[in-house]
C-alpha cells in the first residue's frame, strides 16, 4: 500500500509539473520544427492558405495543382552575403501544376504575408521590418516590398511575390 501510494504522489507531481510547462513546451517545439502542408488549387478561384503564422493569398488563381507551404527554422544552409535577423520560421511556397512540373514565376496577384500584432505592426510602420525573399539565382536575400493589411483587431504584413521560393519575416 505505501509503494503504492508513493506512485500515485509521483504521478501527481508528474502531471502537475507537465501542466505547468506544457505550454511552453508546446511553443519550442512549434518554433523549432519544420511543418509542410499541400492544397489542391484551381485556376481564376481564390486561395488564402496558411500554416502557422504565414500563409499565400491569391484574389484569382493563375494556376491550377498543388500549392505547397513549408515552414522552417530560420538558420544557416542558405548561402548568402546578407544575413537578416529573423523573427519566425519561413515559408517556402511551392507549386506543381497539374502535369507535374514546379512552377517558379508567380503569374498574377501573389501575396505572401505573415500575421502580425500590435507590436510588431508598430516596428513596421518605424522601418524595421519587413519580409525577405530568397533569390537562389543570387545566392541572396531580397527586400519584398511590404505592407500592412489591416482587417479588423488583426493585421497581415504582405508583399507580392514575383516568384515562388522562401520567404521570411526580418528585422532590418
């Protein structure tokens, strides 16, 4: 009976100290780790997708497949001369039309955009933030022009993407 009494405390304490930390917990692996997700689109329709914090909106589809949206922790294996400091995983945005084959220029309205909140919005609107896109051909990173989309309480930092690739959130 005291052995099994002593499990039962053990237990508690267990459930008890995972209750505390697992929020947190839950946060550093959601920032740490790559997620992907695939989305059937169709041509002159409407996309808005996202994962996470960052997603694509198009007004009116320019092509028709699969729309692939990655996340990844923001490090090193790119190579590039200029490092921004970024602030969220990024999003690689990948399409395969329908026989098969990866499109890379981004035909019509393509937004990339990443949420925001007050804070960062007012860092926006200071100059000292704005979204990334990597140029492979360049071996670079490249300022995408942006801006904020309010709607509501809610807030999206956007920038029309003039190709397919990844795309971050950095500080300037």
């Amino acid at each position: 009976m005291f052995s099994l009494k002593r499990f039962f405390l053990g237990f508690l304490v267990l459930v008890v100290t995972l209750g505390a930390l697992g929020g947190s917990w839950v946060e550093v692996i959601a920032s740490s780790s790559t997620s992907m997700r695939e989305y059937e689109i169709a041509f002159e329709k409407k996309v808005d997708v996202a994962l996470g914090q960052a997603g694509v909106f198009m007004p009116s589809s320019a092509f028709a497949g699969t729309l692939e949206l990655t996340r990844e922790p923001a490090k090193g294996g790119l190579q590039t001369t200029l490092h921004p400091k970024f602030i969220t995983r990024w999003l690689e945005v990948r399409i395969t039309n329908l026989d098969g084959k990866q499109e890379n220029i981004a035909y019509g309205l393509n937004y990339v955009y990443f949420q925001s909140n007050r804070v960062l919005k007012r860092y926006f609107d200071e100059g000292n933030l704005a979204i990334y896109r990597y140029d492979a051909a360049k071996k670079n990173w490249v300022e995408c022009p942006s801006q904020v989309i309010e709607k509501g309480k809610k807030f999206r930092i956007v920038c029309i993407a003039p190709s397919f690739g990844i795309y971050g959130l950095a500080t300037k």
